[in-house]
C-alpha cells in the first residue's frame, strides 16, 4: 500500500519551490516612491485640467444611422426605426483627448478594429433623439471611466514628504 503513494510526495525540487513560495508570500511589499511618480508630470497636469473642464458636450456628435429594434413592441416596431447605432473615428477622438488616454481609448469594450472607430448602440428607448442621446451619454460614462483607471489622483503633500522622506 505504501508503494501506491509513495509518487504522491513531493519531491525535493517542490518541496524547495513550496517554502519559496511561502517565504515570497509573507514578504510585506514596500513602494518607495509615489504611484504618479511614473507618468510626466506634464502630461499629468494635461489630463487632470482636460478632466476638470471636460463635459458632454464637448464630445463630437458622431455618425448615427437608424434601423429597426428587436423585441415587443408589435406593429409599432416593425413599422419605425428607432434602433440608433453612433460611431465616432478613434482620430477624430484623439483630438479631444489627452496624451495619456489614446492608448486606452483602443481597449474600449466599444471598439471596432475593422474600422478603427468606437462604435455604441442603444435601443431602450421608442425615441430616435432619446437612443442618440444614450449613445453620447454612454461615450461620455466610457470616457470617464478610462480616465480613473488611467489617471491617477492628486498625492497629498503629506505621502510626498514621505515618500521624499524615503
């Protein structure tokens, strides 16, 4: 019976792959300097004041083409095309945009590789204007959300005399 399990130790290899691993996980990992210490200062003060001014507004209105929406909805949705599918050109956003987000802008879940554009649909409404509206309000939300996950926020002058402090 024992010799059934014998090749169910582990051999020396892994068991000195065990205990550096257990010795690396309880290692407490330091940062020495601020998180925003690796971006250009420049570029970063570009991107915070685009976002302190950035509005909705200020995106461009984009190519929308109208077709029919599925679902209920009866005679109303099979006569009318309510459906609204907006695409903005990735070089027409750029121009709206900062530097540090025209990399993040090409990993949008929204993105469209074949034409190099973002491209967003909308049918909730049984409005044209309203599912339009969606679309721009859905760029701006996406926008928003890649600058917080690019962008980081402002180190107090607390954790810089700290890290300074280092």
């Amino acid at each position: 019976m024992q010799r059934l399990f014998s090749n169910l130790r582990p051999s020396p290899s892994q068991r000195a792959n065990r205990i550096l691993w257990f010795w690396w996980s309880q290692q407490r990992l330091v940062r020495h300097q601020a998180f925003e210490a690796a971006f250009d200062r420049e570029k970063l003060d570009e991107a915070r004041k685009w976002h302190g001014t950035f509005r909705s507004e200020s995106i461009p209105e984009g190519n929308t083409s109208f077709s029919r929406s599925s679902g209920p909805g009866g005679q109303h949705v099979n006569k009318t095309e309510t459906k609204a599918t907006t695409t903005w050109p990735v070089k027409q956003l750029m121009t709206i945009l900062p530097s540090l987000l025209h990399e993040g802008i090409r990993s949008s879940k929204y993105y469209s590789q074949r034409s190099d554009s973002i491209s967003i649909q909308a049918q909730t409404q049984r409005s044209r204007t309203a599912n339009r509206d969606e679309n721009h309000q859905k760029l701006f939300e996406e926008l928003q959300a890649l600058y917080r996950s690019t962008i980081p926020g402002e180190t107090s002058a607390d954790k810089t005399r700290k890290y300074e402090a280092l």
